[in-house]
C-alpha cells in the first residue's frame, strides 16, 4: 500500500494516492474534484457490491494482430500491475483492488507496427458493477497505433496503465461509444520514457454518465504528451474529462486540446485541465485549451484550466478556455451561399471538430465518428 497526505491537498502533488480504498474517504459531493460529478448516477462504482458474474465482464476482442504486438493476461502478481498507475480516488482504488485477470497488451522493441491495433471492450449488464484494468507496454524505439473502443452498455470502472519505452512513440485512440444507459469511470496513466511520444485521442459520444481522468508522468528528458478530446454530450447526458500532466523533469512538452459539443436539455460536459510543472522541471513547453459549442439552451459546459508552476526558469506556459454559441457569422457566410440553414450548422460542427478527429490516424474510425456527429445532429432536427 502507498498512501501520501493525509490532509486535504494545497497542491496536485500532495493529492492522496493509495492503493487500498480504505484510505479514501466516503464522498460527500463537496469535494473539489467531485462536485461536478452526479454521485447518485454512479451506480454501484462507490460502493455497491460486486456479484460473481462481474468476472465475466467486460469482454475483449480483437482480430488478427499485427507482428511485434501480442495481448495476452495480465496476471495479478505481474509487477508491471501497478508500476505505472497509483489510484488518486476511490473508484480507481476499487477498481485495482476489485478486478479479476485484466489485459495485457505489448508492442516488441523497435518494432514498427504496420496496422492499427483494434480493440473492442463490449460492457455487461447495467446491473452488474465491473471492473477492469489494462496494461499496455511499448517496447523502446517502436512505432504504434492502438485504439481501444468502449460499446454496449454496462457499469465499469476501470484503469489502463500505459508504458512508453526510451525513444518509442505511440498513437493511443479511446473511444468511448456507448450505450445511452451505460456508466463508465476511467483512470488512464501515461508513463513516458527518455525522448518518448505519446499523442492520445479521447473520443467520447455515449454513455449516460462518463467520467474519465488522464494523467502524465515523465521519467527522463525529452519526453512529449499531446493529449486531444472529442466530445458531443446530447439531453441528459454528463461526460466528465480531467487530466493531469505532471512534469518532473527537465526539457519535457505537453499540449492539451479538447473541443465538445453540447445539445438539449441537461446535457452536462466538465473540463478540467491540470497541469504541474515541478521545481527541477526546467524547459517545460506546455499549452493547454478548451473549447465548448452550446447548440441549444439548456446545455451546460464546465471548463476549468489550471497552471501550477514551481519554476521560472521554463519554455513557455499557458491555458485557454472558451464556450459560446454558434458564430453567426458562419452561419451567414454559408446561408448567403444558398446553404440551408440546417446544413450550415452541421458543417460548422464538422468544421469545429475535424482538426481533432484528423488526429486519429485511421480513416474507418474518422468516418464513422463524423457520422456519429451527424447523426446527433440530424436528430436534433439541426
């Protein structure tokens, strides 16, 4: 067991981390990293029991992989469980404790990986509180591309660590494409090494309440995180997005980009942007933005940007956050072209998402996501 700081935390490097979720209090909702969170629409994650037939879900698949990758078990006892990730809340901390056998996914050193690796994680019944966890090992100086889609429904709470080696760079695309009715909480840690890359995707659409915490940990000099997010929250639904990239190092880049969309009543999005440069971090390059469109009233979109900084002695610095409506310029600009209003406002969206979608290095999986937007907006009658 590791637990650091008793006390409420003044800072994101004295937060509470532990292994054991007897050290995390019960939550109240007044936390400061609950209290945009709807505790009641969590299902069971906090602290409902969990039945013999949770060890059934979720179900992986996958189809012929490449060479240099092989996904197997990842046994409880394998040291890599817990090396990257140390739980920071009680549901992650259930999470570990809680899962049976998880995924072990592994990409050969200097292996340069020739098609994207797919995976697809089906969810179980509602009723029925899952947990999992994943570990996914980059070999040193390889090259990949691995997207992990959530579908179904179901109630999960899960953890995916990720390890990339010395020089190694990798594409990370998560999806989470679920059911209305299902309920996600996810911690994903990134561990980079010397001169390592990571650009990861976040794509989130489904669910009726999604919560998912990114965080990054350098481990040696010229390591990059570029971390992008795609939302689109429709009535009803609260999707929650927060990182954390904790530079501890010197000469090390981060970039934080995330963009969503919201319609129709209720419809709750949180942004929460966290990013710590360290005393003996010198050279840290990082920026971090959020954007958020309101297609309709009753939408609301959280966003919140935070900067702690330690040292002067850095690169650059800087966060943007920015929610509205509609530019209605662009609008008149296309209508007055004979575009009807309702396409108009389905090629802005398109528009204000695409550059992040471009992101994803897989044409299938760009075309079906920017039909998944289309689709929200056709039937909002948009």
């Amino acid at each position: 067991m590791t637990t650091q700081a008793s006390a409420p935390p003044s800072t994101k490097s004295q937060a509470l981390r532990s292994y054991d979720v007897a050290d995390f209090p019960a939550l109240t909702g007044l936390e400061e990293e609950w209290r945009f969170t709807p505790l009641k629409r969590l299902r069971g994650l906090l602290d409902g029991a969990v039945s013999d037939e949770s060890a059934h879900w979720p179900a992986r698949e996958y189809g012929q992989l490449p060479e240099g990758v092989r996904i197997g078990t990842l046994a409880n006892d394998d040291p890599r469980r817990g090396s990257v990730l140390t739980p920071v809340d009680r549901i992650s901390a259930r999470a570990y404790g809680e899962s049976q056998l998880g995924t072990l996914v592994e990409v050969a050193r200097e292996a340069v990986v020739a098609e994207p690796v797919m995976i697809t994680v089906h969810g179980g019944p509602t009723d029925v509180v899952a947990f999992a966890h994943t570990f996914v090992d980059i070999g040193s100086l390889s090259e990949s591309v691995i997207v992990l889609q959530h579908v179904g429904t179901g109630t999960l709470a899960d953890n995916v660590e990720v390890s990339v080696g010395d020089g190694a760079k990798l594409t990370l695309v998560t999806v989470a494409d679920w059911a209305a009715d299902a309920v996600q909480a996810q911690h994903l840690r990134v561990r980079l090494g010397r001169d390592a890359k990571v650009v990861h995707v976040q794509v989130t659409l489904g669910g009726d309440l999604v919560r998912q915490y990114t965080s990054v940990q350098y481990t040696d000099r010229g390591g990059e995180a570029e971390l992008y997010g795609v939302y689109f929250a429709d009535s009803g639904q609260h999707l929650e997005h927060r990182q954390l990239v904790d530079h501890t190092v010197p000469d090390c880049r981060s970039h934080v980009g995330y963009r969503g969309a919201l319609q129709g009543e209720s419809a709750h999005t949180v942004w929460v942007g966290d990013v710590l440069i360290r005393a003996e971090a010198t050279g840290t390059d990082t920026y971090e933005i959020n954007r958020n469109l309101l297609l309709s009233d009753g939408a609301r979109a959280d966003s919140v940007p935070n900067l702690e900084i330690e040292t002067g002695e850095i690169a650059g610095a800087g966060h943007a956050s920015a929610t509205g409506r509609f530019d209605d310029e662009q609008l008149f600009y296309l209508m007055a072209r004979g575009i009807p209003a309702a396409e108009a406002r389905r090629l802005v969206v398109r528009g204000f998402f695409a550059e992040l979608i471009n992101k994803i290095p897989v044409e299938s999986l760009r075309e079906r996501l920017g039909d998944a937007i289309e689709a929200r907006l056709a039937k909002a009658g948009a």
